[in-house]
C-alpha cells in the first residue's frame, strides 16, 4: 500500500513541476502570408495568400506539433498596378499551370517538432502538402509576445516542382530561356496564435 501511494505521490508531483502543455489558436485575420516568385532573369511577382485555420501545440518552450491550412483560392498578387494584367496573372496562378485550385483548394503544412537554437530561435521541422504531394520542410522561427497574443515570424522556401507545379520550370521544359520561372517561391509568414 505504501508503495502505491509512493508511486501516486511521484506522479503527481512530476505532472505538478513539468510544463504544462497548450494548444494555441491561430488568429486567421491577423495572420499574413507574403509570397513572392520571380524569373530566372528579369522580373517578380509578389502578393498575399490567407490562412483559412491552424493550431499549434506548445510544451514549454518549443513547438511540439501543429496544423495549418492554407485558402489557395485566396492568391492575391500586389505588385502588378493594371487590374486586368493582374487578374490574368491571378487567374493563370489558380490555373491548372501552377496550383490547381479548383482540383485542389487546399494546401496543408504540418509541424511535427522544433528545437530551440543558440540565437533563442525555433527550428522548426514538418511537412508541407501542395496538390497533394507531401514533401518534408525545415524553418526557422522567431517567437514575440505582445499582450495574449504570440506572434511567429518565419521564412519559408519551398521548391514548386516538388508539388507539380510545372508552368515555366527548367526542370520540365527545355529552351525556355528568359522565360524560365525560379522553382524555389518564397513565403514570410507571420503568424499570430492566442490560448485556445
């Protein structure tokens, strides 16, 4: 009998001591997703995308895992001034040539852990889906509190002929030249999250 107590009282002293774990929200509205794209040789594009939901779990200092999804039909670009030239470029982003979004409305990215670095920043490691290919990513992430809300800016850069996305990509097409379209397109996301 006095071993079981022994044993219940070590239980609940280490849940008592241990950090507790949380599920942080994220705030879609206050969340901004910056992309940017660009030729080989010449010009860029960029604009914004939205995020539909997310979560993240938290367990002390580190981000234990998380779920995010991303509203592709939401592209919007904001460099090009003429609203017809950028409805075009919009529309042939939706377009079966890049991301599909009719087929594919939804584009996913998971996280799976982090790591605290020697700067006080997160490695963050997961997944990211795009038309339903999955490829593993690596980010890092700073972390900033204002308030009840915590805010996690990062850099992420993903290769889009991982996902199918041929329209432009040296390595589907010869003889593009000037034409040719960086595979690597570039997000900075700042997320902001609030205990659920």
């Amino acid at each position: 009998m006095k071993k079981v107590f022994f044993i219940l009282a070590a239980m609940v002293f280490t849940a008592s001591v241990m950090p507790a774990q949380k599920k942080l929200v994220a705030d879609a509205s206050a969340t901004v997703i910056d992309w940017k794209g660009d030729k080989i040789v010449g010009s860029e594009h960029v604009g914004t995308i939205d995020l539909k939901s997310g979560w993240l779990s938290v367990d002390g200092n580190v981000i234990t895992g998380g779920e995010f999804i991303v509203d592709m039909s939401s592209i919007k670009n904001s460099d090009v001034k003429d609203e017809k030239m950028r409805e075009r470029l919009v529309g042939h982003l939706k377009s079966d040539d890049f991301f599909g979004v009719e087929t594919y409305p939804h584009s996913k990215l998971v996280i799976t852990g982090s790591t605290r670095t020697g700067d006080g920043k997160l490695l963050v490691k997961g997944s990211l889906t795009i038309k339903e290919a999955t490829h593993p990513v690596e980010f890092t992430v700073t972390e900033s509190k204002s308030g009840d809300a915590l805010t996690y800016t990062a850099p992420l850069t993903f290769d889009r002929s991982l996902y199918n996305v041929r329209f432009g990509s040296g390595k589907f097409f010869a003889n593009l030249g000037d034409n040719a379209i960086n595979d690597d397109i570039k997000l900075t996301v700042k997320l902001v999250v609030k205990e659920s």
